[in-house]
C-alpha cells in the first residue's frame, strides 16, 4: 500500500497569499505547502514563519518557499498574484491589463513544469482570469476554479443573520455571476432555516426594519471596498473562502460553493467562465447545480455574462 502526501502551491506571497498558506496549515487539511513569489526573499521569510508555528498546531505539516518546478506533483495551485488595485478605484475590472502578463507568465511556467492537479484561482478580475487560466494552461474546464462569489455570500449570509440573531450558517442564500458590480443574488431560492426569505422578511417586519434587498445586495457589494479604503487590502475573508475551495478539494467534500467555474450550457450560458452554485470535490469542479432562476434573476445573470465576455477579447487568445 503507498500513500501520497498532498500539497499545495499558492504563487504570490503578498497579504492574500500567505494569509491564504497560514488558514491551510492551521486547519492542517495538507502534508505540505509551498509558497512561490518574485521577490524569494518574502516567501521564505513567511515560510519560515510559519514553520515556527507549526510546532503549536495539532498536525505536523511542512510549509517551505519554493520554485515551479514545486508544481510537477502538487494537488492544488492556488494563484494570488496579480497587479495591484489602481489608486481610488473600485472597480476589479481595471485589474484586468495589468494583471494579464503576470498571470501568463504563471501559468505557462506552471504548466511546463507538469502540473497535472486543480487551479484555484484568487486574482482579480478572477472571472475573467479563470477564463484566462483555462485557456492558457489547456486543462479541463473542470480544473479550473475561481474563488468566485463564495466571500460575497457569505457577507450577504452575515447581513442576514444579524438582522435575525442567527448563526449565518443557518442562512441559505447565494450570490452568484461576476464577482463585482453586476453580481446579483438569488433571493427566489434563498430560505432561512428551510423558510422561504421572502416569508422571513414579511413574517419579521419589526426585525426586518425596512430593510430591503437592493439595501442587502449594496451592503455585500461595498463590504470589501468597506475593508481595502481602511487597511489597503482585504485578506482574512478571501484567505478562509479559498481554504474552503481548497478543502472540498483535497477531502473529496462534495460541498456546494458558489465558485466561477465554466459553463457548458448550464444557465442558457457557453464558453464562460462565472459564479454559479458548484459542486467541488477531488476533480475540481465536479458538477454546476442548476437552480430555477426567476424571470428578472435570469436577465441579471445574463447582463452579467455580457459584462464578463465583453472584456475575453482584451486577452488576445
């Protein structure tokens, strides 16, 4: 009988990276994790780092820095990198020309080094960089994963469970499409504790206190930007959600996660990649769930496809 070892590779060790590298060894979910960054320096200083925590947690586990050559026999390649935020800017989409070389230049050293495992795929625009991925690197659409919309519905999950005293978990609501302004939700299928939102809102008015759902979609919306205009970065929130996608992965979970994943027709939609509800599981993504959308919930979808597929011909592939 032989075991293997499982590992993980996250490429950029700025905030999002590292922070992503330590949620996965503190739920000690791989043997090993390597960090790949340009400046080698940074990455092993925050490999060291961690290593020194290891010896506190409740499995022992192997964090180094690394080069692409780390990539021929990992399980998951998680890619953080990219260009930064433009000055004052709340739109991900500016993110997309400067962000395209470095993904490129990622993915085609990754790729000629063997990789034969799952992309995570964290870097904004990440619509369009899953899309991006998949082209450049050949795999199956299947492998490629873009953390997507999962942080988004858990903030509007949050929202939810303060206006009710809940745990957030009891809250069943998806945010889905492109993970930026033309998100929307999916408020038609969405239920509290298996009772229908729409019936929760009417049910609780006193709680409720004329909030609405344009109020709830604005709030999950400027959640992130809430959090970069005070710090400069948001990394705890996306760092967890991608070790949930990474999670589902290496354990075979089959969780549901509203992650970007490309459509084969699902949704009226092709050769696109955005969040939809995802099975994830050792494959990647295993299956879309197809949910009975609603007259309005179909256009918003389809309004958000367009936004994502107008910007495909900047990527010159």
């Amino acid at each position: 009988m032989s075991f293997k070892d499982s590992k993980v590779v996250i490429i950029g060790a700025g905030n999002v990276g590292v922070n992503t590298a330590y949620s996965i060894l503190n739920q000690a979910i791989c043997e090993e994790v390597v960090l790949i960054d340009v400046n080698k320096e940074k990455a092993l200083a925050e490999a060291l780092d961690m290593q020194d925590a290891i010896y506190f947690m409740n499995r022992n586990m192997s964090v180094k820095a690394g080069d692409y050559s780390e990539c021929r026999d990992a399980d998951v390649v998680v890619i953080t990198a990219s260009a930064p935020m433009p000055k004052d800017s709340h739109n991900r989409l500016e993110m997309l020309t400067p962000s395209m070389n470095i993904i490129k230049s990622i993915v085609d050293s990754v790729m000629a080094n063997g990789f034969d495992g799952v992309f995570v795929v964290v870097s904004n625009p990440v619509d369009i960089m899953a899309y991006y991925v998949w082209k450049l690197s050949h795999l199956p659409k299947n492998r490629i994963i873009g953390s997507g919309t999962a942080l988004d519905t858990a903030r509007l999950c949050g929202e939810l469970s303060k206006m009710y005293n809940l745990d957030a978990k009891s809250v069943q609501a998806f945010v889905m499409a492109e993970h930026g302004d033309s998100e929307m939700v999916l408020w038609s299928s969405a239920t509290i504790g298996g009772k229908a939102l729409t019936d929760v809102f009417a049910d609780n008015a006193d709680r409720t206190k004329n909030i609405t759902k344009e109020e709830l979609l604005h709030r999950t919306k400027e959640a992130g930007w809430q959090i970069f205009n005070r710090k400069g970065n948001t990394c705890y929130g996306i760092a967890s959600s991608t070790t949930a996608i990474v999670k589902s992965i290496l354990f075979n979970e089959n969780r549901i996660l509203p992650v970007s994943v490309g459509l084969n027709g699902e949704y009226g939609l092709n050769n696109i990649f955005l969040s939809v509800p995802t099975i994830v599981n050792k494959n990647g993504a295993k299956e879309i769930v197809e949910i009975k959308l609603a007259e309005d919930e179909q256009a918003q979808l389809k309004k958000s496809s367009e936004v994502i597929q107008s910007l495909y011909k900047e990527l010159n592939i």
